[in-house]
C-alpha cells in the first residue's frame, strides 16, 4: 500500500503519540515490579518533603504540598507514610491509622484516596483558577494513595502513600501508628512519634 506524503507523516505521528502514551500508563500503574522473595510482604517509612518535590513544585499542583495562603500561611499539616507491599498472590489488605496527641488537642487524621480528593476539592474550590493543575493533583493522588482502608492488591510490587492532615497549629508530641494486616492474618506495624 502506498501512502501519500500527508498520510505517512499523521501515521507517524500517530504511531509515535501511541506510544508515548503507552509508556506513560505503564509508568503510572502501582505495581512496577513482580513479587521477590527476599524483601518484606510489607514495609512502612515517614516520607521525607524532599521525596515529593517530583510530584510539582508548589501545592495547586502536588497534593503533598500543604496548602499556603498569602499572609496567612499554612492551614494544615501533613504527615505521609509510604506503605510497600511485595506480594506474591492478590491479597485483601486493611489499613488501620490513628495518631494521638495531648487530651486536649485535636490529632491529625488519615486520608483515603476519596477522603483527600475532597479535601483538596475543598482547599482549591473545585479545581481553582487552574483546571490542568486541578487535574494533574487529582491524577496524581488516583495515582499514589491508598484506594481505601480495606482493598485488594494484585501480585507484585506497590506502593502507596498514606496521608494524615492537622489544622495547624499542631501541638507536639504526636504519635503516629499504621498497622497493614494481610488477609493471611500477617500484620505489619509503624509507629513514630514527632516531637
């Protein structure tokens, strides 16, 4: 079959835009890695701000970013947990996330990926003055946190993020617990107290 020049050059085009997009989803799917023996069906760790950075530069793009107000300042504060799961068959998960803090001060409360959509939804009144920014934050949190407390996980290796938000001010110390306990009764515990 012969293509005239117009045609040859859209097929081209098309084929090169086809595969772009093939390596972006791909890359944004959770589990990138099969299953390995040799690490833990589940680890957990404090993500660290500087982690999050390639997620965007300030917070109307990456939801990581506590959102800041002119003269005002932050009005919340994160805590994030990056829960690692290496598993070798699909597998039921429950979360379960408390923090606690002096009897007297109200303690940051973890977010599912529904619960920090909303929140988000609400910080930036439905997408803002910005809707591709509103849209990559949105993507982005569909992307890295957690579905829910309880889900099921296909097999491999996946990560999430586990978000805790406080109004600030925060009063200290707060202590921080996640347990991940597999459908095989396995449980995993982190626990960190900030002062």
């Amino acid at each position: 079959m012969i293509l005239s020049k117009g045609k040859a050059k859209r097929l081209a085009l098309f084929t090169v835009f086809g595969g772009v997009l093939f390596g972006l989803l791909l890359g944004s799917c959770a589990t990138t890695q099969g299953y390995d023996a040799s690490i833990p069906s589940v680890s957990m760790s404090h993500v660290q701000e500087s982690d999050l950075s390639k997620y965007g530069a300030s917070f109307a793009e990456n939801p990581f970013k506590e959102p800041n107000i002119v003269f005002i300042g932050k009005l919340y504060e994160f805590y994030i947990v990056k829960i690692s799961l290496n598993l070798e068959e699909k597998t039921r998960i429950r979360v379960e996330a408390d923090s606690r803090a002096a009897p007297d001060v109200s303690a940051p409360v973890a977010y599912n990926q529904e619960e920090f959509i909303h929140f988000w939804d609400i910080v930036s009144n439905q997408g803002g003055p910005n809707p591709a920014q509103y849209e990559r934050r949105k993507r982005t949190i569909e992307d890295t946190v957690i579905p829910d407390f309880a889900f099921t996980e296909n097999p491999g290796q996946s990560s999430y993020f586990l978000v805790f938000i406080g109004k600030r001010p925060i009063k200290r110390p707060i202590s921080y617990e996640v347990r991940v306990v597999l459908e095989n009764g396995e449980s995993f515990l982190f626990s960190e107290t900030v002062e």
